[in-house]
C-alpha cells in the first residue's frame, strides 16, 4: 500500500542555518505530493505541493521537488527563522488509494535565536 | 471567511460517556474528513465524506460514528470512550477527491478520556 516515511525529529537549528527534512514515498500509481505545516496550536495548513516528476514547489522560502526515481520529496529553506518553528507533514494523494491522503509521521523542527 | 471551524476545542470525558464533535466549515466542500492525531504517527483518517448524505470508512474507524446531514456539517460521535480515543482530533474538508486536492484543516479538538 501507499506509505510515507519522514526522518525522525526533532530537529534543532539557529536562525539563518539550512533545513533539510528528507520524505520518502511508496505508490502505486501517480501521486502528488505535500507539505503541510503544524504551528503550535494549530491545524495543518498546505505549504507546498508537487503534482508530477520533477515539478518543484515552493513557498515562503520552502522548497521541494519531486524526483520519482528515488521517490523522494525533501523539504529545503536556505535560511530558517524562528518563526519557522513548527511541525513540519509530508504527505501524498494517489488515485489508487481512493483518493485519500496519505501523511508521514511528522518532523517537529525548532529554531533558536 | 471562518474556513473550518471545530467544536469543541477540548473536552474531558470519563470512560463509557458519550460525545459528539462538530466540524462546519463555509466553503461549499463537496469532501470532509476527520482524522486523529497520535504522537509518533502522524494523522490517521477515521471517517470521510463525499458529499452530503454519504459517509464512508478511513483507517481506523471502529469506536466512532459519523454524520453528514448537511453539507457544511460533519459530525464525529464517541459512543462510549475509552482510554485509548485520547488523540486530538482534526476535521479537514477539500472540493473535490482528486488527487490534486488541498485539504483544509480546522485548529483540532483535544480529548482525555480518564
């Protein structure tokens, strides 16, 4: 079946570092694939999506690109804020999973000032 | 433009009581959906909806019932607690069920059950 796997958290970085949160996917069709962002608090809004191989998406600073030949969707920013600080859902919709959403574990990322 | 608002924001039950929550949201969403929250595993789908009058099962749907009377309603019913429904519980709704559909999500409710 389909599954998303994120790499464990949490993860901790100063102002200004890289991020990186790495997201593998399994699928048996064609999904597109998600980022979703939990503040504290509150409840999951969409960040960034990617409906095909090779499409990149963006927001806010965020990106990532969909590779399909090592079905993977990691999430980069070049330079995170405190504001940035939050859970960070990857997530896939596929046809052949009755056009449910499939979301991964979570990766709770905090910034430091 | 409220989007999806949840009711209530958090609530306490003893084990074998009995509650309902309450998931509206003013977008004219043909799809709801409701999902729980557990640390370590992300979301899991309970219930959904595809349209008003329809509800249909998701991942993990036993100890739960649901209701979608009106379309901009989707209510999610305990009938006896337990211990193990302690979860925050998120509703989202989307237009359509394609695949490439953003969900929206309301701000959750938090149940204990003692």
């Amino acid at each position: 079946g389909n599954s998303v796997t994120q790499m464990e958290g949490p993860v901790t970085l100063s102002e200004e570092a890289f991020l990186t949160i790495n997201c593998t996917y399994t699928a048996t069709g064609y999904p597109s694939l998600f980022w979703y962002v939990q503040y504290p608090g509150e409840g999951l809004q969409l960040l960034l999506k990617a409906t095909k191989a090779d499409d990149k998406g963006s927001n806010k600073g965020f990106e990532a690109t969909y590779r399909k030949e090592t079905t993977s969707f990691h999430l980069e920013k070049g330079s995170v804020q405190v504001s940035d600080s939050a859970v960070y859902f990857c997530a896939l919709r596929d046809s052949t999973g009755g056009f449910k959403t499939i979301f991964g574990a979570g990766t709770r990322l905090f910034v430091k000032a | 433009n409220a989007g999806v608002t949840q009711t209530p924001k958090f609530r306490v039950l003893k084990t074998g009581q009995s509650m309902t929550l309450l998931c509206a949201q003013d977008m004219n969403h043909e799809y709801m959906y409701w999902y729980r929250q557990d640390p370590g595993m992300g979301l899991r789908l309970i219930h959904y909806s595809v349209g008003e009058g329809t509800t249909a099962k998701g991942e993990v749907p036993d100890g739960y019932n649901v209701s979608r009377l009106k379309k901009q309603n989707f209510l999610l019913g305990l009938e006896s607690a337990a211990p193990s429904q302690t979860s925050v519980y998120f509703c989202a709704s989307s237009y359509g069920g394609g695949v490439l559909e953003t969900q929206y999500f309301g701000p959750g409710t938090r149940l204990l059950v003692l």
